[in-house]
C-alpha cells in the first residue's frame, strides 16, 4: 500500500480499506477462480472472523448467482483462492467483507472491478452491509494513496462527520444499505 | 440491533434474544439453504455450546421432516448456512435454540418468518422447549427497540413477574411447552 | 430435572442418574435415530471419556444387533443422535453408559423405554455393568424427585447400605451385572 | 479388577499387567470385531503411546494374517473396537502390547483366550516382544488377586528374582522373546 | 548452505535468500513431482506464513497453466512435495514466494533451472513480486558463498545502495516486479 | 539397545545411530509394507521433524521407484508402517533420514539388509545426505554395542579425527554423499 492504485480494472483484485494501530490504509484482496471441486484456499494470515467473514460472502454469492447469471453448479466445479498481500502481516475482522463479496462475484463473472475505488463493510448471507469501525481513519488513509472515490456501510453515515474537510471535498463517498448499492457502482462499466 | 425491525415477514431471518454484560438485546439469525450435499455451515464467531445447539435443532428438524413436508433427503441435498452477525462479536449458549429452529425451518420449507416477533429457548432433539437465563433483561431489551411480541420457554413463566409494568402492559408474551407451540405463533399465516 | 417424570413410556428418552457437588439428580439422555450413513452425533457438552462411553455403548448394541433383531448394517444406514439436555452444563464420566446403551437400543428396535425408572452404570463393550461412584447421593436425588425404581450395578450392591431407610422402603432397587439384566426392566412390556 | 478371574474362556477378553503408583494390578483389554470398513476403535482413556502400541499390534497382526489364517482383507472388511475398562482411568505406555496383539488374534481367528493368565509386554511390529518396567509389582498384584500363571518378556528375566518366595511358588512364569512364544500358552487349547 | 553451488542447471531445485540473526544466507529448496491426485506436502519444518505463500505459488501456476504449456489437471494428476533442508531448523515467511514458483515451475515443466543464481521475494497469487525484508544481509551472505547473481523485488530497489561497493562491483542484481520478470532469468537456457 | 545385533540379514530392520544426553546408541526402525491404499504409519513416539523426515524420504523413494523396480503404484496399493521401537521413548530429528529411506526400500523391493552394520545422515528428497550431529557420540555408542561398520555423511569426514584411536581402528567407516551411495553398502549382496 504505498502507491496510487493504476486505474485500469482488473479481475479479482479489490482494495479494501483497513484500519491499523498507526492509522488508515488499505488492504488489497487478489482472487483467482480455476477449474476445480468448489474449494475456497484463504491465504494472507488471516483470523478467524476474518475466514467466517469470506465465507458468509460465498454463501450469499452462492444464493444469488442465479440472478448473477454465474453458473449454479460454481460450488462443486470451481475453486477460489482469495489472498491478502502481504502474507506475513496478520489480518482479521468482518470488516473486508463487501470486498471480498465483489472480488468473489469478479472472478466468477469475469467482470472487471475498478480500481480507482476503495471500500469496507461487513456483509451478512442475506446481503446486508453493516457498519465497521475506523470509517474515519480508513478514508484519511485512502485518501493519502490517492483514492477519491470511497464506498461506506449506510450504517456509518454519521461517521462521515468527522472527516477533515480537505479530505471530505476530495472525495466522492457513496453509501451502501445492501450488496446491490455496491454492486452498481464497483464494477467497470 | 439498533433500531426497530421491519415488520414485513422474511425468509430465514429470526430476531433472538441474547443477554450481555450490559443488558438484554436481540441477536438476529440469517440462514439460507443452497443446493448441495447436506452441509451445515455457523458462522458469527459461534462457541461449542451454540454450534451443538445448532445441531440439536437440526436433528429435531430432521426427525420431523415428514410432519413439516421437507423432503426427507434434504441431509443429503441440500447445504444450510447459519449466520449470525455482526461477525466480530463471539456468541455462545443454548439460548438461540428455538431460534435457530425456526431459521431452519423457514429455508427448508420456504415459509416466511414474522419480523415483528422475538423468542428465546433452548431446543432439545425431541422438540422440547426449555427454560433459559435473563429473561428479564432480554424482554426489557426486546421492549427498548420496539418489539411488541415475545416467544419464551413456559418453564421460564415466573420470570415475568419481574418485568417492569410499562413493559409487560406492552408485551404480548407467549409461552412455549414444545417447538409446536413456538411453530404456530412464529410463521406468516 | 425439577419435576416428576411423567409416567408413558417414550421412545429414546431415558432417565440417568448424575452426581454433581450439590448432590445427586436426574440427567436425561434424548436420542434419535435417522436414515443416514452410520454417523454417531453426541451433544451436551460432554467430555471425552463420556464421549468414548457413548462409543463403547455403540459398540457393544453393534455386537449383539443380531440377538435384539436389529438390521445389522444399521451403522451404514442409519445416523444416531443422542443429546444431553441442559446444553450449557458440562457432563462427563462413564456412568451414563447403560443409560446410553438403553437410549441406543430403543431407537433402534422402535421399544418404548419406561420414564418412571432411573438407572446408572458403566458399560463395556461386551455389556458388563460396572460399579460407578455417587450412589448414595443419586438415589436420593433421584427419590426427592418422585422417582421410585432404580437399576444399579451389582458391584454397587453394598453402598445401597448408606441409604437413609426413609428412601429404601420408598424405592425398588434392580441390580445388574450385565446389560441383559437391564434389558429386561428398562423397556415398556 | 477386585476377585478372582472366572476361569472359562473367552473371546477378546485378555488379561493384562499394569503398575499404578499404589501397586501392580490387572488391566483387562475387551475387544469385538464388526462387518466394517477396517477401522479401529479404541476406548478407555488411553494415551498417545498406548494408541500407538494398538497400531503396532493390528500392523503385526496383518503382517501375519496369512499364516494365522486370518482373511487378509480383514483391515478393510472389518472393524475392530478394544476398550479398556474402567473408562475413567487414564492408561498409557507401551506394555500392554502383548496383551492387545493376543486380543486381536482371539476376535479375527474367533479363538478363545485363556483367562487363569495374565500378560505383560512392549510388542514390535515384527513381533519381537520387548522388556517393560514394573514386573516385580506386577506379579504381586496379579497373585493377590488370584492368578498362578503370567506371560513376561525374556528380557525381563532377571526381574524375577526379585519376586517374594511365596509368590515365586505360586506362579507358573513363561517367557517370551517373540509373539510366537505367548501364542502357544495364552489361547484355548 | 556452505558451499559454492555447482553450476549445472538442476530440476526443481532454487536457491533461494534468507535472512537469520547470525546474517544472511542461502535457502535451498527442493521438489519432485510425481503421478499423483493434486496433493502439496510441504517439509522442512515450515512455519503458517511459508506454508501459506507455498499454496499462494501453487495457485499462480494453476491460473497461469495454459501459458505455460502446463497440463491445466495436474492439480489432479500431480502430488508435489516441497522440501527445504536442513529439516530441523524452523523456517518462515513469504519471502521464498519466488523460489518456491520457480520450483514449482520446473518439476511441472521439467525446464531446468540455474544453480548460478538465487532469488527472494514475495509472491501474490496475480503473479506480482513484492519486496521483502533483509536485503542487504541477504545479498552479502550470497556473494560470500560465491553466488554472482541475484533476483530481487523491484520494490527493493533502493536496498541495494546499502550494499558495500565490493559486493555490489561483483554481483549481477536483476529487479523483477512481476513474476515474469523472474521467469526471464531463472531458467536454462 | 542392549545386545550385540544378530548378523542374519532382515527385511525391513535397520540400525540407525542415536545421540543421547548420556551418549550414543543405536535406534532400531523396523517395518512392515502391506497390501493398502498407500498410507504411511509413522509410530514410536516421533517428533514432527522426524515424522517430516520420513516423509521426505519417502517421495524420495517414490521419485527413484522406476531405477529400483519398485512398482510406480505402491503409493496406492501399498500401506507401510514403520515403527520405531521402544515406544515411550520420545525420538526427534533429521538423522534417521538415511535409516528410514533404507527401511522403506527393503519392504518394497524385498532385498535384505545387513545387520551388522549401523548408519545416520539426513536425506533430501534429491536423495543428497547431508551433515548431522553427535557423530563422536554415535559411534563411540555402536562400538560399544559390538557394531564395525558404519555409513555417515560425507559432510561429517571432518568429525571422524574427533574419535578415540581404538574405536577408530576397530570400525570400517563409508561415508556417502549421496544416497546411491549407501545403497551399494547396506543392502545384502
Ligand atoms: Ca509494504
Ligand atoms: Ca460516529
Ligand atoms: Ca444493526
Ligand atoms: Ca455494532
Ligand atoms: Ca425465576
Ligand atoms: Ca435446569
Ligand atoms: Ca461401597
Ligand atoms: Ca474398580
Ligand atoms: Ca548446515
Ligand atoms: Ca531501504
Ligand atoms: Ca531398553
Ligand atoms: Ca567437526
């Protein structure tokens, strides 16, 4: 995390917003999908919310892929792998959960995602985005790499507040009740 | 659980009561059913003695597929998925029983779950419903946020009478002996 | 285990006898039985050598499938689940073991087992009962609780001496050697 | 382990020796053979080492399958359970080796084993029967409570000097270098 | 680690950089692949975050298969075993990412790699190389066990001018940001 | 570990050399192969590096199966089983590597090996021998024990000055580089 992001979309490969002990950053999941038996390989030194947390987006990817038109049998003929460079720095939370959801739903529809955009919020099996902390932390952090365009939970509006006006009127901050409000906005058009 | 749900019945979404530290609130449950060879997947940072619960609920489910019209082979065909956000906050206990019972329920029969209800109750495999912990704080949280209807364990009956006036004169409070009588009060007519 | 048991035989529930610090009560084992793969579901939060008493159990039904007229690939096509109501109470020990055998058998020969009778006693995979500690106490608690007939191991004969005479008159007492010699009290005729 | 064995035969009851902090004692092995998959199953609180010692044994078993006439198939038809009763007492080490191969051999040969003689020894997977600790206590156990005849490594040989008078003339003492030395004395004729 | 490489291409076998307390040094692996069902097995006492960037190189081969002219089943047909001697000193990290690749690459390719050449850096599973600490130790420990030339993350590249002029004169440094750039250098000719 | 080893050549049996805190001695692994599914049984309370240890040798055997004659498919028809014997001694390291791959090679070529001749070295899965410990120590011990011939690492020459002139002159002593080269030695002509 210690450049700005190329613009050009790419398959599988989302930044996320991430919240450490020295501030804001952001943390890139990269996904790949290949022929297989339906396994999902999480690597990246992750916790155990954090594995829950990618499971709940497969189960709700799974129950919506009919309307995703991705082929309903995906779970016994395919594999994922997600992994969040860097591997050695321990990572957890329910709050990657929205990007792990798009990066998912990336590689399984082969849509490219757009990589001018960051995002947070924890996701349910029913496709809720709920509210995450460090919402002010993550967005100065975006901010200092170069991200102007940032999706949030609905649930932390208020949080928006407290952002530095500098970093307020840079940036372009949309706000997501369910997956749907995400997913018009992250995907290349 | 910070505002007062939606009142519209939903598919394998039921509102718990859970008990903390601070006081009674409501855990909601998410489940979906998938295609697939019989899996059971609890996610939201579960303890043993929830996951257990939650397989208790599954073989009373399984021992009255006939009466409830599941096909009986939904072991063997069909994946469910329990979820219980928020994803970061460890939950444990017996007490989601009868909650979790109806989650199942709903997904493997399709039939919708009134929102505007809560419950509470541990489950035993032959359908029984028993008494549970902090029935007043749950209740007196339930009432907080705007639930009007409660379902408890009838073996938890003389907790009642400790509820606050306000709160009982606003309650309808149901008691449940066995999952039959939670099963007529909690699905859309 | 705060009410007396009601008296209708029931298929796979049986009344064990469990000693904790505060005295002697009642621990119920419920079972099930499901067309399955043979898989053995053990919940309750039991520990391990309350796990492996479960297992001898199994083993022993296995051994004499064929004398109690038991499909003998029952363990390939049929799954079990037996539960340990309260869920949140730890229990251990391999005293349940005729209480499980008994739970075991009636699921799988469909007999009804007497609810007015409790019972205590290790079992070995050849269907020897063995001594077991707390008799004292659990015959008192099981008699405070309105129960009246108990099926101990011959080994315990003599703590039966310790007795208060005020629960030995008010109590038919069965005492086993082997399996067989529960067998024939425990089931409804 | 509290009176005197019964003298008949039995399938896959072995008379084992063991030394506990108080004293030599017996430590009986049971075990049954079921229609299977080729699993083994083994109760009674044991430890890591003594679970291995049960691998050797059934590895040597196989080894020698053909020249006891034993189905060579028998590791994947049959399922073979050994439980050490009491199921509460923790047991370990490698000196029930011996004791664990005889029961084996009783249940896939359906031979009887002697039960007026107890046995103690490491067992290797070529059959080689090796010294193990104990054996004064251990033989004084087994005579106070009524057995004259004990199979004992060769390698302990010299332990047995150290027997008292009176339990020397009591006791008829075989020693074994290989599996094939306890063979010949522990089944039925 | 304690002498100069032959230099003779070899299969599947990389030297790779590490850094321990005592300075830097090289870090061997080795792998066979072989008629299999697709299983990794990874050896050399490896630690979570080694093991896990083994499984990050494996999928960067898998989607990259058909490229390289690689059976896109050997995920199927193929066991690879990854073996970094000396087995009894722990190791961990991401930093063999690009070893462990090259490795991967050339069991499945059976293309011969350099033994002239060590390598470090991370690898993600899109196949990007990421930089790595310990840089400068890691390349005086190669140039003191006679190695000339080194592949480094690109984003390493500022390290180098830590280096001392007598080992930076003697040694061909090659940058690589992607996996490619690797690919170029790392192979026979 | 107490008596000079009997020269008949054996299946499966080799001596290793083992390096105590009161010296070296010797270290029997002894093994069995089996019709099977190709399972490895690793017994004889080993450590996590000396069970890595035998796996690495194994794919080691696997990858040189065409050169030996050994059925490519052993990996899938045959089981093995090495035991270490006594089985409550703990036993860890690297330096059985050679022990165990000639262990392995005997049961599945069925060719002898010589019992008068102890060995010790770590194995690559390449089949390279490298350096270990205690070589003093270990040789000292299997002169003891009445062994004259040793196989050591050719990484080790330098440690053999370190041994008393009598042991010297008393031993014949190989040294192999790489595996190849303890093949020509242990094996019975
Ligand atoms: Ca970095
Ligand atoms: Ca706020
Ligand atoms: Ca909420
Ligand atoms: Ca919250
Ligand atoms: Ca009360
Ligand atoms: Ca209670
Ligand atoms: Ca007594
Ligand atoms: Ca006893
Ligand atoms: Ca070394
Ligand atoms: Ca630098
Ligand atoms: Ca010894
Ligand atoms: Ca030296």
């Amino acid at each position: 995390p210690d450049k700005i992001k190329e613009k050009k979309p790419k398959l599988g490969v989302v930044t996320g917003l991430a919240w450490t002990s020295v501030g804001g950053t952001t943390l890139e999941v990269q996904s790949v999908s290949m022929k297989g038996k339906g396994k999902i390989l999480l690597t990246g030194k992750l916790g155990d919310v954090m594995k829950e947390s990618a499971h709940v987006a497969y189960s709700y990817v799974r129950s919506v892929a009919g309307d995703l038109e991705i082929d309903e049998k995906f779970n016994e003929t395919t594999d994922v792998h997600l992994h969040f460079p860097e591997g050695a720095v321990p990572k957890d939370g329910p709050s990657a959960g929205v990007t792990i959801t798009t990066a998912l739903i990336s590689v399984l529809t082969k849509r490219k995602i757009r990589q001018d955009i960051a995002m947070t919020g924890e996701i349910t099996i029913t496709g809720e985005v709920l509210a995450v902390g460090g919402i002010k932390e993550k967005v100065i952090g975006a901010h200092r790499i170069g991200i102007h365009e940032v999706i949030l939970p609905l649930d932390n509006e208020s949080d928006v507040d407290e952002l530095p006006k500098e970093v307020k009127k840079d940036m372009t901050i949309h706000f997501a009740k369910t997956y749907e409000d995400v997913k018009k906005i992250a995907f290349e058009k």
